[in-house]
C-alpha cells in the first residue's frame, strides 16, 4: 500500500495498513510527533514479514547514490562536514503558506530531506545540538503560522561531524537542492548551478542554462527508483537504504530545529 496523503493522516493510516497485513510506502514524515514515530516503528517491528518504509528518495537519486558510495570507499578520507540545501521557485499564489499549519514549518517540510541526506552522508550519526534561525523574505501571511520562508541550521554529531543547512521557499530561478560533503582527502558536490540537462548557452546576452522547475522534476528518476526499490523489497529482492528508525531521527532532529527557531537558543537532543 501506498500512502500519499495529507501528513495529518499517516500515523492512523500507517497503523491501519500495518494491522491489516500490508507491505507500506508512506510519505514522509511517518508523523510530525516524534513518540508516535517511535511507537510505529516499534509497530512495524512487530511484523517482521512486512516491508515498511518511509519516502526519503533522495537516498535514491543516481548523483547522490553514486556520492555515498565514494565516501563509503574511502574517496573523501574522513567525512566532517556536509552543507545541504533545499531551495524552491516562489511561488506567488502562496500555496505553502495555507500548508504551513499542518507542515510542522520549513525545518519538518523541507529541511527534513537534507537531514536525513546528511545522516546518511556521514555514516548516520546521533546529533547531539542544533542551532536554527530563519526571516521572513517575501511571504509575511507566514509569521501567524510561527513560520518563515527562508531558514538555516546548525546540526553538531557525535564525534565531531558537522552539517550545515539551508531552505528556501524564495528562489527566483528554479529548483536547486544542493550538496557539499568535505572530508579530509576530498570533497563532492552535488547538484549546484540548478542545471537540468547537459546544456549550456553562450551567446552576447551571457552565459545561461536550463534550470530545474521544481523538485518533481529534480528527482524524477529519483522517485521511480525509490518506488522500484519498495517492490523489490516487498517482493524479497533487495534491502532498503533507509529505516524507520532513521525516518523518526530525522523528525526528531527537524523538531529540535524547530524548537530552536522559536526560541532562539540552541537545543541539546
């Protein structure tokens, strides 16, 4: 079963799908509480047979792939830092600006991808504080939700890596979600200048490039190989990439996150 509804609704969908005997894809988040992401995934372990999973796909993009697999191979040395960022076109007529009540804000909405690419990246660390501020650029109707359009984060993990964060809901251009991963012998980007395709233009107004709409466009191939993956995994053919577990981290570290934009203050996890 495959679940693409509103995120209010997955937590009481996921446990019914689960108790009827379904294999489950949800959306992420699994839920905007972080108890009841753990109470699920102590859930979906009571039912060993069934294939759960949680829709992180850029865990399944081909650049992003073949970036992991160089850092587990040793090409980077030691990763310690990661900047990730998730920057969608303006969209004038607001639409997330009516969703922002029940998003749980740009931290949960958007910055809960990079997160999780970022926990990935350096080998699933704990985080142990965040450090998160945000301004409002275009979009004032956001400020009653207690949300911004533009925000940034700090994630300090064990052991010393750090990640460092930034969404967009502002971009004039397109769709650029951006990653860096540095290392002590090396570094990988991935995603930067917005490109889509391989051309580019020159002529006497400049230099120019096709750049990506939105991030259906971005992770086309990224969403079709993630579905392929649920199938395989169903169907007994292959492992995924990511748990429960990690999808419950990634809220929890984005509830933090969240908690220290409106504070103010850095917030020990």
């Amino acid at each position: 079963m495959v679940l693409a509804s509103p995120t209010t609704e997955h937590a009481r969908q996921f446990e019914a799908a689960m108790r009827s005997g379904k294999h489950v894809f949800v959306e992420k988040p699994l839920s905007l509480d972080v108890a009841t992401c753990e109470a699920l995934s102590a859930l979906a372990e009571s039912f060993p047979r069934q294939v759960a999973m949680v829709g992180f796909e850029r865990r399944f993009d081909p650049d992003l792939v073949r970036a992991h697999e160089a850092i587990k191979r040793g090409d980077l040395g030691r990763p310690f830092m990661v900047r990730s960022q998730t920057c969608d076109r303006n969209d004038p007529n607001g639409f997330f600006v009516r969703f922002s009540p029940t998003s749980g804000g740009i931290f949960n909405d958007c910055s809960v991808h990079d997160i999780d690419l970022a926990r990935w990246m350096l080998g699933n660390p704990r985080a142990t504080k965040v450090f998160a501020s945000g301004t409002i650029a275009l979009h004032p109707d956001l400020a009653r939700h207690y949300d911004v359009d533009n925000g940034m984060a700090i994630i300090e993990f064990e052991g010393g890596a750090r990640a460092m964060l930034y969404a967009s809901r502002t971009m004039p251009h397109g769709h650029e979600t951006t990653l860096e991963v540095i290392g002590t012998e090396g570094t990988v980007q991935v995603g930067f200048g917005a490109q889509a395709g391989a051309s580019t233009f020159r002529s006497a107004r400049g230099v120019h490039h096709p750049v990506w709409p939105d991030f259906y466009a971005r992770f086309e191939q990224a969403f079709g190989r993630e579905m392929d993956a649920f199938v395989a995994a169903c169907q007994g053919r292959g492992e995924l990439p990511g748990t429960l577990a990690d999808a419950t981290e990634a809220t929890r570290i984005a509830h933090a996150l969240t908690q220290s934009f409106l504070t103010g203050q850095a917030v020990a996890i």
